[in-house]
C-alpha cells in the first residue's frame, strides 16, 4: 500500500506565492504595460560590492567549509549582542543570541521550543502566513486575533487578546514593523502587550524583521530593559532584507537563557548550524555595512513619502490604508470581490502584481498587499497612476 502523508502536512494550503508566480509564468499580465512587480517584499539592489568582494576570498579559506558551533559564530553572536545593545540602549548578551538560517527558522524553532501540538498561540491578523502554516504543520491550534484600523495604522486588539487566552495559550505573535500591513508598533503599544503575555506567563514572539527600516536613530521599544525580559520576550531578526542576502538564509533570534538551551537541541537536528559563509556575511555587515545599510533605508523612506504623497495627489480608488517598511496595504474599492480576483485583475489589465489579502488571513478579502519597496521611484508614481486606471471602480 501507498504511503500516507501526514495529515498535520496534507491540509497546509500549498505555499500560495506559487498562485502568483504562475499569473507571470503564463504571461496573463497587459501585454501593453510592463509588469511592476510589487508581490514578493525582497530589496531591489544587490547586496554591497564590498560584501561580495570579501565573500570571495572568504570561500577561498578552509574553515568556512566547517560547520560552526550549534548557535553560530561566537564572533557573531558577540557583534549581533551589541548591535541589539546599542539600537535598544539595554545590555543585551553574546549568550542570549541564536544565529538561525534566517527569520522563519528562528520562528520555528522559537515556537517548538514554546508550544507542542495541542497548544494554542495567539496570531495578530492579518498575519505572515507562513507563520501560521507552521501552527499547522506543527498541530498547534491558532487563535486569530483580529486587528482594528486606527490612525497609526492597524493594531492588533488587545482586549481581544486577553479574551483569547486559556490555559492551552502558549504565546502571542506579533510583527512590527508589520508584514503585511506595513503597521509599527509603538513602543507603548508593545510594553501593553508584552505586559500582558508576562501575566499570563505565556510569550511574546516579536518578528522583527523590517526594524531596519524605520526612522534612523528610533528606539522600536523597551522591552529589553526588563531584567527579566527573557522570561517572557522571544526577539526575532534576519540579516535576509537589511543587507539583501534573502538567498543566503541567515538570521538571528533572541532569547533567555531557557529558550536558548532548548533552541540548541533543536537547531543541532534541524540544520546544525546556519550556512557557515553566510554567517561571515552577515558578521561583515554588522561590523562594516552600517552605513550602506542607513543610506538604503534612507532611499525607502524616501520611495515611502513619495508612495503616500503620490496616493494623496492622485487618489486612487483603492485606499492606502497603511503603510510603512516595505508596504503598503491596500482597501480595494470591488466590494464583494474576493481579494484574489482583484489582485489577478491587477495584473492582467494594468501589470501590476500585487499579492491578495486571502494570503494574510481569512478577513482580509477587502484588501491587496503591495510591496512598493520593490518597485523604484518613477514606478512607484506609475504604479499608483495604474491604479486609479483599473476598471469599473
Ligand atoms: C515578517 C517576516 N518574517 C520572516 C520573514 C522571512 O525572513 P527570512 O527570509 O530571513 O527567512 C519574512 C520575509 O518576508 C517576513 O516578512
């Protein structure tokens, strides 16, 4: 008999970029307009040429062809420590840091360090759905949290959350800057909801990804200046957009003491170590990259003031209903359409590929995520004069 696969396995959607990514292959974009491709959220430039250069002869050494320690590089984790320390003005250890191969395997490993099938997690909605296809890969019930649109943007309701928890509630996961709405988070807003993942000896799972994005010189909270933040905060981060190296797979994570140890177990049988060569790119970056790094999120800031200008100027039907990092989320004007047909209706009749909000959670059908930091200045001005062309709005 054939075998089976297993059910937790079988019932995760297929990965749903491959929807979007069959629209290009098959050309169904207006073969009159080239495509602006504002789906995937990957920077638009290479990475640093000094980088590369210093890759070379990096790969040319033997000892990058070892394996590393378990939780990377020791001269690593020391530089990732004290650029934490100094972003967040709280004493951050070299022994709180993982070195993962990227942001998702440090999340999932963080959350099978924390939960175990049966469990619950809280998950802010609209959500990055590969964390939530990882709940169910992993037999972890999710609780939806659903989120309120304010004039900062869209928060995840605490009230709600509170209600949310039992006593199966394992942690609560947050992005910020948020993937896909592009929302940050005050550093009010998080001490909230770290507060309440402490009382209720349940943890915070902070996504961290796009903190390289903000305002140069912001502080993104305080968390850390909680002697006992590893009790309850689990920090994650990845090297993949700030020094664009999304292919070299490497990342980071914070933690206490006790998650630590227990990642350890997990990272040795998953991966052993995170790609050896891409650690050393990453320790380059944090010891040599620090401006070029302020210089490309100076450039997104920029593409981001002219995204929200160029919305005022043209108003466009779809509503630009937050925005930051690296998107923009967007309230179409189609109600009643699924999120998906509008999205396609994007891309067949003006080129613009955008991803559904269906990607994000089962309530986001009014709305489309666009990743503009795709997309260069005189794009960005087309792409928002192509959507007020779209038809029948
Ligand atoms: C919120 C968030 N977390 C994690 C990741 C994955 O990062 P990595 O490529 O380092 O695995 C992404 C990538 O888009 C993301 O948006």
């Amino acid at each position: 008999m054939a075998f089976s696969i297993n059910p937790n396995v079988d019932r995760v959607l297929d990965p749903p970029t491959n929807e979007t990514r069959g629209w290009v292959e098959r050309n169904e974009h207006n073969p009159d307009l080239p495509i602006i491709d504002a789906a995937q959220a990957v920077p638009s430039y290479p990475p640093s040429e000094e980088l590369t250069a210093h890759l070379a002869e990096e790969v040319c050494r033997s000892d990058t062809s070892f394996y590393t320690p378990i939780l990377g590089l020791t001269a690593l984790r020391e530089a990732c420590a004290e650029s934490l320390t100094s972003q967040y003005g709280s004493l951050i250890d070299a022994s709180n840091i993982v070195v993962t191969c990227g942001g998702n395997h440090a999340y999932c490993m963080a959350i099978t360090a924390l939960a175990a099938p049966g469990d619950e997690i809280i998950l802010a909605e609209p959500f990055y759905f590969n964390h939530q296809m990882w709940f169910d890969l992993q037999g972890i019930t999710t609780r939806l949290l659903p989120c309120n649109e304010t004039p900062e943007g869209l928060l995840p309701d605490l009230d709600a959350a509170r209600a949310l928890i039992t006593d199966k509630t394992r942690a609560m996961v947050l992005v910020t800057p948020n993937n896909p709405t592009g929302t940050t988070y005050s550093p009010q807003y998080l001490a909230a909801a770290y507060d309440l993942a402490r009382s209720r000896n349940m943890a915070l799972v902070l996504d961290e990804t796009y903190k390289d994005f903000l305002s140069v010189g912001t502080r993104p909270h305080d968390l850390f200046a909680d002697p006992d933040w590893g009790e309850t905060l689990v920090y994650l981060y990845t090297f993949s957009k700030v020094y664009s190296l999304t292919g070299y797979r490497v990342g980071a994570l914070a933690g206490g003491q006790r998650l630590v140890g227990a990642i350890g177990k997990i990272a040795d049988t998953l991966t052993i170590c995170a790609p050896h060569v891409s650690q050393k790119a990453a320790l380059f970056g944090l010891r040599n990259l620090g401006r070029w790094a302020e210089q490309k999120n100076a450039d997104l800031q920029q593409r981001l003031t002219l995204l929200r200008e160029t919305f005022l100027q043209i108003d466009p039907p779809f509503e630009l209903v937050s925005s930051g990092a690296f998107f923009g989320y967007l309230k179409h004007p189609f109600a009643g359409s699924r999120s998906l047909e509008v999205s396609r209706r994007l891309f067949n009749e003006q080129s613009i590929l955008t991803w559904p909000g269906s990607f994000f959670g089962p309530d986001q059908e009014q709305y489309v995520r666009m990743a503009f930091a795709n997309a260069g200045h005189t794009e960005i001005e087309e792409l928002v004069r192509r959507l007020s062309r779209i038809g029948g709005a």
